[in-house]
C-alpha cells in the first residue's frame, strides 16, 4: 500500500474522501486502502459516498469486521447493498440493538428470521422493542417469548404498548411472577386490565407500599378489601398512608390498627394528620410506646391534646435527664433564648411567652419543675449555663 495514502487516512479522512471523488485517487486504490485499514467507518463512508465504487468488495470487507453498528448503516444507506447477505452478518454478531434496528429501518429486511434470532437472545427488552416499532411483526410469537424471559417490567410495556397483545395471557403471566410493583402498574395503566384479578394477587403478596398505591391510584379498586389487606401487613407507616389518602376508609378500624403496631412515630402523624382521628385514645397509645421525643411532638403539635397528661409524662421518665424536656424545647424554638433563662421564674415566664398553652401545665406541675431546676442555693442556674455551653460547643 502507498504510505502516503496510509498516513493520509489515518490523518485526514475528509482529505481522502475528496481525492477519491476528483479521481486523483482512483475507485480500486482508494478500496484497497480502506479495506487494509480494517476501520468499519472508513469502509462504510467509502461505499456509501463514492462513485463507481466496488460495492461488493466493500460490502465482503465490512462483514469481515464483524461490526454490527457499520454493517447496519451499509445495509442501510448504501445503494446496491445486499440486503439478505448483510442480514445473516448482523444475526451472526450477535449484537440484539442493531439486529432490532436492522428489522424496524432497513427497507427489504427479512422480518421473520430477524424476529426469531431477537427471540433466540430471550433479551425481554429487545423482545418488546421489536413487537413494538416494528412493521409485520408477529406478535403473537414476540408475546409468548417476553412471557417465556420472566421479567415483569417488559411483560407489562408489552401489555400496555404493543398493538393487539393479548392482555389476559400477559396479565396472567405477570400475576405468576409475584412481582407487587408491575401487577400495580398493570392494573392502572393497561387498558382492558383485570382489576379485580389484579387486585387479588397484590393482596397475597402482601407489599404495603404497593396495596396502598393500588387503593390510591387504581379506578376500581376495593378500598375495603384493601384495608383488611394493609392493616394484615402490619406496616404502620402503610396504615398511616392509607388513613391519611384514601377516601372512604374506616378511620376507626385503621387507628386500632396503628395502635397494635406500636409505633410511635406513625401514632403521631395519625393523631396529628388523620382527619376523625380518635385524640385521647391515639395519646393513650402513645404513651404506652414509652418514646419520649414522639410523646413531647404530641404535645407540641396535635390539636386537642392532653398537655398535663403528657408532660407528667415526660417529667417522670427515666429516661429524661434534668432540664430535657426544656431543652428539647429551646433547641427546636430557639438557641438564643436559653441565654435569658436565670432562675426557676424566669423559665415559667419564658415558657408563658413562647407557649402559652401550656402555662397551666407548668404552674400545675411547678413543684416537679423546682426538682429538675434544683441546684447549690448558692448558684442558681450553673445547671443551664453548663447546657448553654454544650449548645454552643
């Protein structure tokens, strides 16, 4: 090979292209070097935009690479190209993409025999693409073999996307798979869809996130059903969910259920959120949970609530160290006002001004606050300033 037409295509491709259509290089020269550069591209760009070029040569050299990319555009967008010969190169690459490809773009392409090596990969992917974009696609055929790869989230695009699928065999097969995300999704996106079927299998499942989406979002759905459903799983954070959200649910049933888990967090957000929701039995539960900082939120945030009650709590917990529940307050209201705070009174009228709800609850319980303040007569308040200090630190 000449060197300089070598290094001209390594270096300059457009350049050789150029000299080729002026004919300073000539149609064989310029396919030979191509040919021995073994670069796909090259060849491909030389049969598709040279004149009077060997088609043949060129189209045996880009089989010979193996490159299923390039060997797709040369069946493609070069003219003369043999369809049927490019066609068992590409299946022989092995490459799902461009066989996928190969069948939806390129004009004369054997349907059938591509649809069956998309089949041979068991790729669910490519399986739903072909069935999808690709014209005289026998989808039947393509339905059994997504069915056959197992994968849920492809059985159900195939459902919802490919034109004349049978929705029953899809639906059942995805029923079968016993994934709770894409029955979900079948049932509220698939036209013609079994709910009731559907609706059933996502129960013997027994995935909370998933039965309280399909009773949101899901037309048709048994919202009773489903609650026996969400309250058998035991999830608080479901059963909240489902209070919260859906209508015409059983707000009684649904709060004995978040009792029984035990839950201190999602007894608060139900307390504080849930619409009916049963106060002083909610408040009940929430101290039996012993969790101080969710039995303080209570008190803090839920209308109606037993202030006293709960701060007695909180004021006889082993847990609570001298000043905790002041100090829970300050940090989340305000690091600053723990600077103000000099003697017992102080905190009582501190605590007046910043929550004046709960000023009959202090008053009432100002023995038991004298305990947590008490400290060397001598030195009232050194207890806080140590606190102020921890803060700061």
């Amino acid at each position: 090979m000449n060197l300089n037409i070598e290094f001209l295509i390594k270096q300059d491709f457009d350049k050789f292209i150029k000299l080729v259509e002026l004919g300073i290089i000539d149609n064989e020269t310029a396919c030979d070097a191509v040919i021995e550069s073994k670069n796909s591209e090259y060849i491909y760009v030389l049969a598709r935009d040279g004149k009077n070029i060997n088609i043949k040569k060129l189209e045996d050299a880009i089989i010979q690479t193996g490159n299923a990319k390039y060997i797709y555009y040369f069946a493609k967008n070069v003219q003369g190209a043999n369809i049927e010969k490019l066609e068992d190169a590409i299946i022989q690459t092995g490459n799902i993409e461009y066989i996928y490809k190969f069948a939806r773009d390129v004009q004369g392409a054997n349907i059938e025999k591509l649809e069956d090596a998309i089949i041979q990969t068991g790729n669910a992917k490519y399986i739903y693409y072909f069935a999808k974009d690709v014209q005289d696609a026998n989808t039947e055929k393509l339905e059994d073999a997504i069915i056959q790869t197992g994968n849920a989230e492809y059985i159900y695009y195939f459902a919802r996307d490919v034109q004349g699928a049978n929705i029953e065999k899809l639906e059942d097969a995805v029923i079968q798979i016993g994934n709770a995300k894409y029955i979900y999704c079948f049932a509220g996106n698939v036209q013609g869809a079994n709910i009731e079927k559907l609706e059933d299998a996502i129960i013997q499942i027994g995935n909370a996130k998933y039965i309280y989406y399909f009773a949101r979002n899901v037309q048709g759905a048994n919202i009773e059903k489903l609650e026996d459903a969400i309250i058998q799983t035991g999830s608080a954070e479901h059963i909240y969910y489902f209070a919260a959200a859906i209508y015409g649910t059983n707000i009684e049933k649904l709060e004995d259920a978040i009792i029984q888990t035990g839950n201190a967090e999602y007894i608060y957000y139900f307390a504080k959120n849930v619409q009916g929701a049963n106060i002083e039995k909610l408040e009940d539960a929430i101290i039996q949970t012993g969790n101080i900082e969710y039995i303080y939120k209570f008190a803090r945030d839920v209308q109606g609530a037993n202030i006293e009650k709960l701060l007695n709590v909180i004021i006889e917990s082993q847990d609570i160290n001298r000043i905790t529940f002041a100090r829970i307050i300050f940090i989340e209201r305000s690091q600053e006002t723990l600077k103000s705070i000099k003697t017992k009174n102080d905190f009582v009228n501190l605590m007046f001004l910043l929550d004046q709800e709960n000023y009959t609850a202090i008053l009432n319980n100002r023995q038991k606050y004298e305990q947590l303040f008490r400290d060397d007569s001598d030195n009232q308040g050194r207890s806080l300033k140590r606190e102020k200090n921890t803060l700061k630190k």
